[in-house]
C-alpha cells in the first residue's frame, strides 16, 4: 500500500491513496483525515486503506486521479517524534579516519541516534530554506519507517511488528555547527534544519523481497546538479531498523507516528559512491590529503529515487537550496 499527504489548509494536509505506479490517487480522508490519523487507528484503517488501494490499482476507484508529487508535503508534514541514527557504520569509520576522530565506545554494540525537529517536515519537492552557505550545507540520503505505539523496553523482536510504514528521507545538515555541537555533549540542534521526505509511505510489502532483516535493501539513486553522486544499498546497515526502535524505546514509549531514520546510507568499497556530501569529502581527505568537493551553495539541487522491479517506491526528492527570506523587524 503507498500513502501520501497532499497540501491543503490543514497542517497536516489530506490522506490520499497512491497507485503503485505512482501515476494515480484517490482521496482517502472517508477513512482517516491525515496520515497521523491513520497511522494512530492503524488497525482500523489498514484494512480500508488496503481495499482502497486495491480499488485504485484495478482501475475501479471512484473519484481517481492523477497524482502530482509537486503538490505533495511530507507523508508526515509534522510527527510526534523524530529520531535518526547513524546505523551504516562505514560512514562513520571513513569520517573517523579523514578528520582523525576518537573511537566511539561500543560503537558495533550500542546504535548512535538523536532526536531531531519533528515539527515542521519538508516536501520532496519544496524549496530548502536556509540561512547562510558558510554553515555548510550537506544533503543526506536515508531510509526511514514510521512506527505505530511501541511499549518501553521493546525488543527487537517486538518491533518489527510495529513497523507500519517505509519512508525515504533527505536529512539536511550544516556541518560547520556539528563539531561544537557534538563537544558540548547535549548533540545536534543548529547542524539539523527541517528534513524532506520523498511523496509517498509504503508498507513494507511493497518492497518484497527487499525488505528484509528490517533493512531497506535498495539502491538510493542521488544526483547532484544533475550528475551521478551514489547509488548506496540500504542492505549494509549494521543495526536493522528493529534494533534501532528498541534502542529509541529503551527508557521511553514511542508515540503512534514516530519516524525513525537509518542515518546516511553508506556502503565499502568506494564503487557506490556517497549519500552526502561530507562523506565524500572525507574520502577525498584520506585519498588526496584534502577534499575537493565543497558543500552546497544557494541554487544547487539533489535529487534521490529509489525503485523497485523498475517502479518507483517513494518517488523521488527533487529540490534545490535557497537563501532564506530575512524576517520583518
């Protein structure tokens, strides 16, 4: 089933059903409203939203539509909670290595994962608003799952069951804040803007086989001003999703539309290139001496897609960074 939130006057936008294709969509709000709304009655929607979806794709939904992912917002235009980790433990040893870093105890045991800003998510297609270029603008291509309510001290094996939804995710980051961000040992806040979702939610089934042991086994396709940037599988991460919603339920519950993130995709080897821009300046540093690639300026765009059996999963992010307007005195 594919899922998504067109714009509207409501910030949390309107639930549509998207066909598998992604060509077409039915209004979903004789269900739930919004897509918080499903997922937090997700065991009396599901099943409408499934027969919806199965309507849809044989061509028999009334009201049926094209679907236009520039009028999309995030599946979540704002959630209860945000949490991304760093699950790909290739990029952190190539960040270790380039800028001479310390060891991070139990780094292969315990998943790396902060909290970010859940309040106001970007569409796949909306502008980046941010303030300067001198922070260091870095793009970050990420899978992610949204989850329904999941008890305190869940098990990894609990959580695959509340596993509800796959999304796809451009982490926005500034670089030049998280070095002293990350000294002061209260973590990231300025380095961490609002972050982009591709259009559209799916339930893990719509990937088959590719979704397997809680990972997104994908390619996440990345361009960057229109050139081949990387095309990292999700199949390396080193914590499977339900090891990182246990780790997040560890000492507190997780509210019904919880999204979690797998942190920058990142594979050994070199030959599929990077999900940002930092890691390959880091590749460059152990390789060169110095990197070369410098981060994003106002104007440049990223675009990531990831497919399955040639459909289109999400669809995909397409957007540029701009200068963000100065607020009235």
């Amino acid at each position: 089933m594919k899922l998504a939130t067109l714009k509207s006057n409501s910030k949390d936008g309107r639930l549509v059903v998207v066909s598998r294709d992604l060509k077409r969509a039915v209004d979903a709000t004789s269900v739930a409203p919004t897509l918080i709304g499903a997922v937090e009655t997700w065991s009396a929607s599901a099943p409408r939203l499934h027969a919806l979806y199965d309507r849809l794709n044989k061509g028999e939904a009334e009201g049926a539509f094209d679907f236009d992912p520039r009028q999309a917002a995030a599946p979540l235009p704002r959630a209860p909670q945000w949490c991304d980790g760093s699950a790909f433990l290739n990029h952190g040893a190539l960040m270790q290595k380039a800028f001479g870093l310390p060891p991070i105890p139990d780094i292969e045991t315990i998943p790396l994962m902060y909290q970010g800003g859940s309040d106001d998510m970007l569409g796949a297609h909306d502008d980046v608003p941010l303030p300067d270029e001198a922070h260091g603008i870095d793009f970050e291509g990420e899978f992610g799952i949204v989850v329904d309510e999941v008890p305190l001290g869940c098990s990894p094996a609990g959580a695959r069951g509340r596993i509800l939804l796959l999304v796809q995710i451009n982490d926005v980051s500034l670089r030049s804040f998280g070095p002293r961000e990350m000294r002061t040992g209260f973590g990231f806040f300025h380095a961490k803007p609002s972050s982009s979702f591709a259009p559209v939610a799916v339930t893990p089934d719509e990937i088959g086989e590719a979704w397997r042991d809680a990972r997104v086994a994908l390619d996440l396709n990345i361009e960057y001003n229109g050139t081949w940037f990387g095309d990292p599988n999700g199949r390396e991460m080193n914590f499977g999703f339900d090891q990182l919603v246990a780790h997040a339920a560890t000492t507190r519950k997780l509210s019904a539309g919880t999204i979690i993130g797998s942190g920058t995709v990142s594979n050994a080897g070199g030959k599929k290139g990077s999900a940002c821009i930092a890691e390959r300046r880091a590749i460059e540093a152990i390789e060169h001496g110095a990197a070369r690639t410098a981060f994003m300026k106002f104007g440049d765009r990223v675009r990531m897609e990831a497919r399955w059996k040639d459909l289109p999963v999400f669809g995909a992010i397409d957007q540029r960074v701009v200068e963000a307007p100065r607020p009235q005195a």
